[in-house]
C-alpha cells in the first residue's frame, strides 16, 4: 500500500515534465523537498540558470509527510547544545530558527500563501522520570532570555509564538513563485550518478541525460553522495508512525511529550499525533499497537495513518553547508532529526548565500566539517557498531535455509544453496526473492513486516518486496533472484 499522508491526499501535483535532454545548469539542486525549494526560492532572482530535480512529485518525501510544527523549541534541544558546546552556541541556534519562523510567517504574508497558517503554543511535556531533564531545558531557556510559563507539578513548559501550516499548499506555492522567475523544475528525474571535477559536476539521471553544473546542492534528506567525507559513520535514519482523525476535543495548543515520545498538533477538526518510532531495520510495533497509544483522547477517531522518515546522528545541530572541505561547489543539509520546517528554511537561505557569496553569521555553527569531530565519541562508536552488525554478524547467521518455513505475508533471509537471499511470501502464496544486500553501502536488508518492505539498518535505504527503491541514500534498486 502506498505510504501517502493527508496531505498529499488532499492537493494536486504540481504539473511539470520529466527531463527529456542533456543540458547545462549554473546550479543544480537535487530534492524536491522544502529543502531543496527554498534554496530555489532564495536564487530565483540571482540570474544563475538553477534547476531543481525530484525522483519524484515534489514533497513527496518527508515535507508530505511531516506535521508541519514550525518551532524553535526541538525537543530538550538547548541543554544538549550547552551541553555539548556551550551556552553561547545554544543562543545562536535559538535565534536563527526564531528567525525562520518569522522568516515563514513574512514569506507567507509577503507572496500571500494559501496554506493555512496559524500561530499557535508549543508544550513540552515529560513524564516524571524526565523532570529532572525538563527543569534542565527550562533552566537553560531563562537563562537564554527566552520566555516560558514552566508547571512544575504537571512537569510541562509552554512557549508562544510558534506555528504551523499545511506544508503542501505552503512548498506548491513556492515552486509556482520560483517557476514564474524562470527556475526549472523537474520532478520523476532520478539522479543515479555523480562525478566531480576541479570546478564543476557532471550528473547523470535514470534514463541516461546528461546534466553539467557549476554548482551542485544535496537536498535529498539523506546525502546521495558518500566519498570523500563518509557521513555514513554519523548518520541514520528512524521511521515515525503518524495518526489523524476527527475529534470533538480539540487542544488550544500543539504539544510534545518526551518519553515516551509522541507529539499533537491539530488541523481544522482534526487532531495529528505521532507515535515513538524505531530506527529504520529495527522492528515496528504494529499499527494496531501504535493507535492504542492514543487512547487517552477518547473523542478521537483516527481515519487516516502514514509513516515519516528523517535522518538523525548523535549531534543535536543539522549540518549545512559544503559537502566536505574538498567541495567549494557541493552543499548539502541534513541530519534535521525531525525538526524539518525551520531546519530546511535555514538551509535555503545559508546554502543560497554559499553559492552567491553572502555574508551569513550562522555558517559556522551548522558548517558539517566543523561538527565532524565534535563531542563525545562514545555515541559514534555506538552507531559504528550497529553498522557492522548488519555488516558482519547477519551476513554470518540467516534466519532459515528452506522457503517453506515461510508463512504467508512473512519474508526474511534465508541460506538458500549457500547464498543469502530476501525471501517474502505473499497473501496468495507467490515467492519475492532478491539480493538482500543493500546496494549503499552492502548493509543486510531486514524485513519490515508492518510496511511489507526491505529495509537497510545502517543508513535507512528501503525497498519494496520486488526490490524497487523507495527510500535512499540507495540509488539503486535491489537484484531480484529466482
């Protein structure tokens, strides 16, 4: 079943052709996603030739599929800066997403977007367990300067002046605006090459057109490109389950709790929560599970569930900016651990300014070379080591040799005649065999049995029970085996 959220459902992809030629770009921005548009929308008056391609409809990925808060407050995010860096960092990263919101809230007003915007309060809720970790972020916060009503007995703290839209009607709006300013997009236009050269790029798309480009932006949620800088070491990605349905209770406020973690956020007569999620190739709990979760609001009715996927790694800060100290030309933005609509406007203006050559006082702080080696390592060795148990020990230890111990709807990796092969039987008992050996970066597939998908536990790369990609930093499809 397609992975489609309520808001895709509820507009109409833009209408733009698939490229068709080889041609020649000044900048080349690869994803469709709020990312990749506001960088658009920030050169649109440059007069650079800039081109933004999509393997798929634009916002097809996690701009459809988020819940579109716009805030600065990411979770407990400022005491893990302070604490990590130092209070001075914490400031700089709470007044630049302050900035986005305003920033959205002007472009919303300024080029009057359709897209259902509203101000709204956040509240950050904990369990008693996490209120030694609440009363930590609060502490931060007023030291910071920034004003809060704190409830120490019901362990939650509210912020003003945060928002929330529709992210579709908000991302198609921008893509019409940057259209009529000549920018030209392409959406179904898979990039599955990149080569470097001293001063350009060449890229080659799926059905072989050939695009040269002076610069080139990484928009794509996880980077596509890997060498020289190895982000896969620092980098995966988790999978939420997203829930909405009518409600006769609607809260005055958008809300997020801490642990267990889920958060709310209304639209119109409905309410949106979101369940705690698990790292991509681990296991889900089941549909029927997460929707129990939700019970404390009797009046909802859920009518409508989609997942969501965002890249994450143990620092707190998205990074943006050059791909790597090699790359004066390449940009990327990721690790936005779900926080995605004032990371990515960030993201638009700070990589637009690279490419024009702007001055920007936040550079630094979300620079990726920077963070690199920033922290305590115990966390990195942490995720290295989930990597090369995929790599090593599921590669040594299938779950069976025989086909038929399979049920139906059930797939794993089965030892088949000395070779590893993904397995997956179906309602009507056909067999769906492929090479479960991720493509990125050779990670063992697992099976997600809620989605019926091959999912890769290192960095997040998904397929269907056939092979067909779904979700990167794969640009490839699986092998099917017979």
């Amino acid at each position: 079943m397609k992975n489609q959220s309520y808001w895709q459902l509820s507009v109409k992809p833009l209408v733009f052709e698939t490229l068709h030629q080889s041609q020649e770009d000044e900048v080349s921005i690869i994803g469709g996603g709020l990312t990749g548009i506001m960088c658009a929308y920030y050169l649109r008056q440059s007069g650079l030739k800039v081109s933004v391609y999509e393997a798929e409809e634009f916002g097809s990925g996690s701009t459809g599929h988020t819940t579109a808060k716009i805030t600065y407050q990411h979770g407990l995010i400022y005491s893990q800066i302070e604490q990590l860096y130092d209070l001075d960092e914490a400031i700089r990263f709470y007044t630049v997403n302050k900035n986005a919101i305003e920033e959205i809230a002007s472009i919303v007003e300024r080029e009057k977007i359709s897209c259902d915007f509203e101000w709204e309060t956040l509240r950050i809720c904990g369990s008693p367990s996490q209120k030694k970790n609440i009363e930590k972020e609060v502490d931060v916060l007023r030291r910071m300067g920034v004003s809060l009503v704190y409830d120490e007995k019901e362990c939650f703290f509210e912020i003003e002046h945060q928002a929330k839209f529709h992210p579709l009607k908000y991302l198609y709006a921008l893509i019409q605006i940057c259209a009529q300013e000549g920018i030209r997009f392409y959406p179904r236009t898979k990039i599955t090459q990149i080569q470097a050269h001293d001063f350009s790029y060449t890229l080659k798309t799926e059905r072989g057109d050939t695009i040269h480009t002076n610069h080139l932006v990484l928009a794509t949620r996880y980077p596509i490109r890997e060498v020289p800088s190895f982000y896969s070491v620092k980098l995966y990605q988790e999978r939420d389950f997203v829930c909405m349905g009518q409600t006769d209770d609607l809260p005055s406020y958008m809300y997020f709790y801490q642990e267990p973690l889920k958060s709310m956020r209304s639209y119109q007569n409905h309410l949106i929560y979101v369940c705690q999620g698990a790292r991509v190739g681990s296991p889900m709990q089941s549909e029927a599970y997460l929707k129990d979760q939700l019970k404390e609001n009797e009046s909802f009715y859920p009518n409508i569930s989609w997942y969501n996927q965002d890249v994450y790694s143990q620092d707190p800060i998205p990074y943006i900016g050059h791909f790597s100290r090699k790359d004066d030309y390449c940009y990327m933005a990721t690790n936005y651990r779900g926080w995605g609509m004032t990371s990515a406007t960030i993201a638009g203006k700070l990589i637009s300014d690279l490419i024009l050559h702007r001055s920007n006082d936040y550079l630094d702080l979300f620079e990726p070379s920077f963070h690199f080696f920033k922290g305590k390592w115990k966390p990195w060795f942490s995720h290295i080591g989930y990597v090369m148990n995929s790599e090593i020990h599921d590669r040594l230890f299938s779950q069976g040799k025989d086909k038929q111990v399979l049920e139906k709807g059930e797939g794993r990796i089965l030892r088949i005649h000395g070779k590893l092969k993904g397995v997956y039987l179906d309602e009507q008992g056909q067999y769906h065999m492929v090479d479960p050996i991720c493509p990125h970066f050779k990670g063992i597939l697992h099976f997600n049995k809620q989605e019926k998908t091959w999912d890769c536990p290192c960095h997040g790369s998904r397929f269907d029970i056939d092979g067909q990609l779904l979700d990167g930093p794969s640009r490839d499809n699986l092998k099917t085996l017979d």
